[in-house]
C-alpha cells in the first residue's frame, strides 16, 4: 500500500490560517468527503454551508481545558496511526469502532507570529500548539496510508489528485516530509523562545529552524545549491525586505545586503549614513548633513570597488541621493523606504535590486550566529556590542580632541563589520582607507594606506593625512601602529590587552599620537 494511491473518503481539518480552507474543504465535500473538524474551523465551514461532523462526537468528549484537550484522543489518532498494511492494527480499530482518516489538514497556532508581536509570557505559552504537532506527526509517520497538508499552497495539487482517484505515493512522501519540518521549525521556534525566557544560554540541544522565502538559482559558486530562509525571532534586515524591482536576488547579494545593512543600522538616523559593500567588506562608509553627501564621500573612499557594490542607507532614499546611486552600476540598494521621485529613477534601471524595508535592523539586539564545521555546528550569541556603556580610556599622554574623539568612534563603528585583521581609517566621519581580511594587522594596514593614495590620485595628498585609525583587535606590537602612524594618523582606537601594551603605548607617546582603548575586540572571520 506504501507505493499505492490513497483515496480519501474521510478527512480531519482542523486550522489556525483558514487561508483557502473554505475552498478547499468544499472542493472535498463535492467529492464526497466526509469532513471532521474542530472548535473554529467547524464553525467558519458550517457558516460556510458545509456539513461538518465535530470531533467531538466521534470521540465522545468535549473540547475541555480551554481547547487545550480536543483531538488528543484514541479514536482520532487510532484513525491516523493504524498501518492499513498490518492487519492486526485494522482489526484493533474496527473492535473499538475507530475509523480510519485519510486525509489530516492541519496548521498550527500562531506561535512565531504571537512572539513577534512582543506579546507577554502566558499568551505566547497559550499559542504552543499540541495537539496540532502531535496529529501531524502521527499522519506523517504513517503517510503509506493517508495524506498530511500543513501548508494552505498545497490545497491545490491534493485536490487535484483526490478528483482523480486519490493522494499518490510520492505526493505523500513530500507532504509527510513538509510536515516534519514544519514541525521541527516550530519546536525549534519553542525551544529558542523559552530558553531565552529562562535565560538558559547553552542548551543541551539545540534546534534551528526557519521558513523559506526564496530558493536561489546556485550559491557562493554555481555549482552549489542555496535557499533563503527567515528565522524566528523577526528583525528587520534583507529577510524582512520587499523587492521592489530588479533581477532576482543571489545568494551573494543577500550575504552583502545583510552586510551592509547590519552597518548603517550602527547609526543614529538622525545623522543620513550610507555603506557601499563589496564582498561582504565596505569599501566606503560615510555620514553627512544628507544622504547624497553621505553616499559621496562613501564613494570617494574606494571608488573603483564601489563599481558593482551593494549600497545600504540608514534613512529613507530621496531623489537625489537616488540620482548619485544610480550614478555608477549597482548591483542592490536596501534602505528603511524611499519616496515616489526616488522610486521614479531607480525604476529607470530595470535590473537594480531594490529593497524597502519598515525600519533598521537593531544593532545591540540578542541572536545567534551560526557556522558549519566538518560535523558539527559553531554557534555563538550574535556581536551585538555596541559603544553604549564601554568604559573608554585615553592610553596615551594626550587625549584625542573633540573631532578625533568623534571620527574615533565613527571608525570604530566600521571596523566591527570588517573582516578580520580589520584597520579602518577614518576623516572628518568618512572612511578614507579600509584594510580587511588580512593575515598580518601590519598587512591591513598598509593595504588599507595604499587604497587611500589610489583614490587620491598620483601626487595628491593621501587621505589618510590627518586621519585616524581603528583596529578590530588589540596591536601585538607596535609595528602595525607605526605602520598607520605612517600613513598619516594622529589617534587610534583599539581594545587594548596584548601583553606588549605598554610597548604599543610608548610609541603612540613617541608619535604624539592619541589612543583609545574600548577593552572590547571585534574580531569577524
């Protein structure tokens, strides 16, 4: 029976999102399906003219404990679990006169959705469903005999088959095996919840889970398969985003979104910022009195990375900002909104990807941040921190001025999204020289000189002339110091805690350098 066609003649619906459900329900009854039901479900389709019997009456009890006890019952999961291919099992049922289901339908409470909303603890706990979880992993597990629908756009197609004689095999096997995701995801869902509720940091399982929003035609490289996924808890980002036009969205661009919008979200939207991302790296990140000047000098930074990059605002997109844009090829633009003359010149370019979204991702927000290692899962809390609350303290005998102090702990802000070793310099709240990703912090910050003086130009002054610098970690000698020091930087901003800090201190002295130490590091691998 495992590879036969089921027929359905009796089915079990029972549903949180009654999307579809009265067209789907009365699209069985036309074929004669018998329909049992529960609590609200019931209620919408006889309103709806179809005759429903109550699961109740077939279990001879009523719905108690508030709903919390319906369907958890002998007589309804004997009909679900009993294997039509064991005879024994057919004529258990039959003695106790429990027939057989052949159809379950079956979505869940709104658990995800209740926790977004910030609701409180005891209706979130109210939103866990049980029975619903316990049905559908019944029906599952026995899916050689019956069908299981968890999700209201697979309606279609089981309707289709039942009119033609009934649920194949293999339209089952992808059904049971939806469902038992779908349950997974949501006790993963759970599971998360409650042990941030009880402040249980490592569990001793843990559960990932999420919904899919988009499969992608190849990831990194296109021999590899990809999918987008959204997790629970929500935060605004590239998951939450609507696509206003462009091509579709790679596995890359979503990466080097999520990248740049994760930046801009470091800064107060009282000050317009804009961050150009280059595999997954900035290349140009600004503030400015508005967005056009902020995307300017953004620009200026690395102009020739900035061809092809991924540009995220911290504030919603106006014209001109739109014109600057779209003023040199880019691959996507993500911002909090944009309004209809910004829109009107973006759609002037057919294959830019825009994304809106409602707001900003929350920089100091708690999550998890997850990573694939041969057999195993790396997982850490998500770098959520923030200057709020650091304890900042002047390591040298001069002490940063006002417009140091500020360009200071605008680089620093940059420095946590690079790639590590990571040395960010910065001018007048601009980044005027990015290293990133290198071995040696020495490394970085040569490179990240040298990019300075390309943007200058031949015989030009480089940028990084009066600029400062921020390093992602503490300097384990002072030799990548001197190197920025080099390069034209009066102050640094850094951790702080190598063994050799006192060292590192006495050159800055030498140099007449400030510095800063945050005793917090940012490393990003």
């Amino acid at each position: 029976m495992a590879d036969k066609t089921i027929a359905v003649t009796r089915a079990l619906v029972s549903v949180s999102d009654k999307t579809g459900i009265i067209e789907f329900a009365t699209k069985l009854a036309g074929l004669g399906v018998e329909i049992l039901s529960t609590g609200g479900t019931a209620g919408a389709l006889r309103e709806a003219g179809l005759k429903i019997t109550d699961v109740s009456e077939v279990t001879g009890f009523p719905e108690i404990m508030d709903g919390r006890v319906k369907t958890l019952h002998p007589a309804i999961h004997g009909g679900l679990l009993a294997d039509r291919n064991k005879s024994e099992h057919m004529q258990a049922i039959e003695a106790l006169g429990i027939h057989p289901i052949d159809l379950l339908v079956v979505n869940l409470y709104p658990f995800e959705a209740t926790v977004e909303k910030g609701a409180g603890f005891d209706e979130t706990i109210e939103n866990i469903d049980i029975g619903g979880p316990a049905m559908i992993r019944a029906a599952a597990k026995n899916h050689s005999g019956l069908a299981v629908v968890v999700d209201p756009a697979d309606y279609e197609i089981v309707a289709e088959e039942i009119a033609g004689g009934g649920v194949s095999a293999p339209t089952r096997r992808k059904l049971a095996a939806k469902a038992f995701s779908r349950t997974a995801a949501y006790d993963a869902a759970i599971s998360g919840w409650l042990n941030a509720e009880a402040g249980v940091e490592t569990p001793e399982w843990f559960a990932v889970g999420g919904r899919l929003l988009q499969s992608l035609r190849y990831g990194e490289n296109p021999h590899q398969s990809a999918r987008f996924y959204a997790s629970t808890p929500r935060r605004q980002g590239v998951a939450t985003a609507r696509v206003v036009q462009g091509k579709e969205l790679s596995y890359n661009n979503i990466n080097d979104t999520d990248a740049a919008f994760e930046l801009v979200a470091e800064f107060d939207t009282a000050q317009p910022a804009i961050a150009i991302i280059k595999h997954a790296n900035p290349c140009g990140v600004a503030t400015g009195p508005s967005l056009v000047e902020a995307y300017q000098r953004a620009h200026a930074c690395d102009p020739v990375s900035a061809f092809g990059g991924i540009v995220a605002a911290n504030r919603p997109l106006d014209a001109a900002a739109a014109e600057a844009i779209t003023g040199i090829f880019t691959e996507v633009v993500i911002a909090p909104g944009a309004d209809d003359e910004a829109l009107a010149i973006f759609a002037a370019k057919k294959n830019l990807r825009l994304l809106l979204t409602e707001g900003l991702p929350d920089a100091a927000a708690p999550g998890l941040s997850i990573r694939n290692v041969a057999g195993g899962l790396l997982v850490q809390s998500r770098d959520s921190g923030t200057l709020a609350g650091l304890d900042l303290k002047v390591a040298t005998k001069r002490a940063p001025t006002e417009a140091e102090r500020a360009d200071l702990l605008f680089a620093w802000r940059v420095a946590k999204h690079v790639k590590s070793n990571a040395i960010v310099y910065a001018k007048d709240l601009a980044t005027v020289g990015i290293g990133a990703g290198q071995m040696s912090r020495v490394d970085s910050a040569r490179i990240a000189a040298r990019k300075a003086e390309d943007a200058a130009g031949e015989g030009a002054v480089p940028l990084t002339k009066g600029s400062v610098v921020a390093s992602d970690a503490f300097f384990p000698f002072a030799d990548g110091l001197m190197a920025a020091v080099a390069a034209g930087a009066t102050a640094v901003i850094q951790p702080g805690g190598s063994m050799r800090d006192n060292e590192v201190i006495e050159a800055a002295d030498a140099a007449g350098i400030a510095m800063l130490f945050t005793g917090m590091r940012h490393f990003r691998h």
